[in-house]
C-alpha cells in the first residue's frame, strides 16, 4: 500500500493533484477542501489510499491520516464506494461525520450528494460503532482558507461532485452574500457545505 506521497505538486484540477515524487508524476483524487491547500510548484504531504479494480487503480490523497483512515472506515458500509467516501468527506470533516453518525444526525449526511434519507438511515446503522467519538471540539464542517478565486475553487469543487454546471451557478450565486460578508479571506470548504445546502433545498 502507498500510505503517502510528497513532493512539489506539478498539477492541480478541480479533483485531483499531480505530485512529483521521484522523476514521476503520480496522480492523486482529492477532495476541495485538501485541493484548496495545495500550491503549484510547493511541497506537498499527502496520506494516501489505494483503491485497486479489475480495469484501474485510483490512488486518493487526504490532507492526514485521520481523514485517510475515515475515507477507508466509510467504505466498510454496505453501498459506499471510494467515491461516495469522498464526497462525504467534501462535506464534513472527519470529526463532523463522527458526531453526525454517534448522534444519528440523518439531515447531516443527506446533505452528501448521492444521500438521500433512506441511505442515510442505513448508513447511520452500517456505521454506528465504526467511526468512534469525535477527537476534538464541536465547529464547522470545512474550514480550510484559500487567498482568491473563491468563486472558481466553489464551482470547479460543486461540478467535481457531480452537479451541473448551471446548478454550480446558482450555487455559487447563493452563498455569494456570505462570502462577501465574511472578515479576511472566504473558507471554500464552509462556502461549499452552505452551496450543497441551498441545491439540497432546490430539488
């Protein structure tokens, strides 16, 4: 198993990096809020899972161990893939879908694109006694800050998880108020919980 790679980030799009390590550019699925903190050209750590089907092999990087270890806990539920794994991570941190799922919090994982209620309610089943407690203090889901093109990151993250690009429009267009509201710099990840929150809403 690949447990991490590290070294100057060559690429980024809007789900997924390319990092050099040793000559090669290996490719690497992440979600927003890890994506938001990488640079092009600057040194990167990345903890990492691999994912192996009969057709390919998906590596998948995660800002740390913790959110690596949460990405490989989510999948022992019946119906979660690496995918949906993921997107579940684009939305809540770790800690968030610990205390989601130790307080059967059903609207907090219905809020993950691909959720509805009957698959939250299994998954709150499925894993009860898998995740653990939650390490640290109650907060937001997301929080990772960027310098600019909030508007950019947001959308290119909201197409990433699967949603049209006029439904990432409209998104972006409705939490555009809080981000302009907010002292210093937007934080993508809670902008992208707000936008998932307003599309939820619309369907």
């Amino acid at each position: 198993m690949i447990a991490f790679v590290s070294g100057p980030v060559a690429a980024l799009a809007p789900d997924s990096a390319v990092v050099e390590v040793g000559g090669i550019g290996i490719a690497v699925q992440c979600t927003p809020g890890t994506l938001s903190g990488l640079r092009t050209g600057q040194q990167a750590r990345l903890a990492t899972s691999l994912v192996v089907r009969e057709d390919s092999l998906t590596l998948y990087g995660f800002a740390d161990d913790d959110e690596r270890q949460v990405f490989e806990l989510l999948q022992t539920a019946s119906g979660v893939g690496p995918r949906l794994a993921q997107a579940m991570l684009a939305v809540h941190t770790p800690d968030a879908l610990r205390r989601a799922v130790s307080s059967g919090d059903e609207k907090a994982l219905i809020a993950v694109p691909g959720i509805g209620k009957k698959g939250a309610q299994k998954l709150l089943l499925d894993l009860k006694d898998r995740l653990g407690e939650p390490l640290g203090p109650g907060g937001p889901a997301i929080g990772t800050g960027v310098t600019a093109g909030w508007r950019d990151q947001l959308h290119a993250a909201l197409v990433g998880l699967g949603y049209a690009t006029r439904e990432a429009d409209e998104a972006v267009s409705a939490v555009a108020p809080q981000a302009e509201a907010a002292e210093g710099t937007p934080q993508v990840g809670q902008l992208l919980r707000a936008a998932l929150q307003t599309l939820n809403r619309a369907r």
